[in-house]
C-alpha cells in the first residue's frame, strides 16, 4: 500500500565539483538522468552560523533540481566524495511561480522548532511579497559524507530554500536575501542563513 511506502520528494542536491574522477564521473551521470531536471555550476558560501558543522564544505558545487530523492541516495552509494553533498528534500511548496529571467543565486535557510502549525503559511505571504523569489520550498536536509560529520546539525527538519531571478550581482542578490530575512525576523520568526549559492553556470 502507498501509506507503508516512503514518499517520494523531490528538491535540490549539492555536491562538491573537486575536479576529481568521482566529481566529474557525478557530472557526466546527472547530465544523462531524466531525474535531474536542471544543473548549475556554482559558488557556495556557508553563513558563521552553520560552518562549524560542515568543516568537510568546499567552494565549487554542481547544484542540481530533481524529481525522485531515493534516486540521489542511490547516486551517492557510488559517487560519495571526501567533501560533504547536501539533499533538500522539499516536502512543502510554500509556492512557484514564473519569473522573466533565468535563476541566478539560491538561498538556504533553516527555522528553529516552533509549535504554530500556521507558520509556514505566514512565511509564504512574507515571502510572496519579495518580487525577485521565483520558488520558496521547505523542508529536510540530509548529508553524504565519506567523512562523518563532528558535530550534527540540529536543524535537519526545518530547511528553507528560495530560488531567485535576477540579473544584478551576487553580491547585491545577497544583499536582497539579507533583507528578506530581516523582513521574516521582524514577524518573530527565527530564520537563519544556512548557505548561500551563486549560479556560475547553468549545464543542463
């Protein structure tokens, strides 16, 4: 039956790009798979927040969307790399919509535990009001490492992450999710900066 099946997500996967065999071998494989809906090259940078508990993070990233998450598990039983790869499992929409430009810089966010079962409804018309988000999901994170994690990241279940379009820099594209959070905060939600990514290049 369905019920005593896992469900299926779908979201975003961040794996290292080390210029490795493994690294380009998980490059070559999620251009080829019709999981992967699309791939960018990217830049990511980790907050003060959340370094120290990802010390295994590098710079260069392949960020790819996909469809079915148990598929990218299955990917990293033969592609795990010495430096940490991120799955965020969406498993809310807060919403999509269709933006003129192409996607230039992805946020990600982690809330800390609330008991309002409306808070994610409030986030969405918070966020619907920043003109430059094209899709806002939340959900889990999960990490494959070859090298386990020293310390475990205690907000694994409450990952926000935001698509934005826009043809400024990164730098100002930053700044523009700065401000976001700040908007969020001022409503009494607590959400903290995880990583943030700047699209170099689309692959796929």
């Amino acid at each position: 039956m369905l019920s005593e099946l896992e469900s299926v997500y779908s979201g975003y996967v961040c794996a290292p790009y080390l210029h490795s065999h493994e690294s380009i071998s998980l490059k070559e494989s999620w251009m080829k798979s019709k999981n992967i809906e699309t791939l960018f090259f990217v830049t990511g940078t980790f907050s003060t927040d959340s370094k120290p508990y990802f010390t295994g993070a590098t710079n260069h990233y392949l960020l790819g969307k996909f469809k079915d998450h148990t598929k990218i598990s299955k990917d990293f039983e033969t592609h795990n790399q010495e430096k940490t790869s991120f799955v965020f499992n969406i498993r809310d929409d807060l919403f999509q919509r269709f933006l003129d430009g192409e996607t230039n810089f992805v946020s990600v966010y982690y809330l800390e535990p609330d008991e309002d079962d409306d808070i994610l409804s409030e986030l969405a018309y918070l966020l619907l009001r920043r003109d430059k988000l094209e899709t806002a999901g939340f959900g889990t994170l999960s990490t494959f490492c070859l090298t386990p994690q020293k310390f475990t990241f205690p907000y694994s279940e409450n990952i926000v992450v935001l698509e934005v379009v826009s043809d400024k820099s990164h730098q100002s594209v930053k700044k523009y999710c700065d401000q976001t959070v700040r908007d969020v905060t001022r409503k009494g939600m607590a959400m903290t900066s995880l990583m943030s990514l700047s699209v170099l290049e689309q692959l796929k």
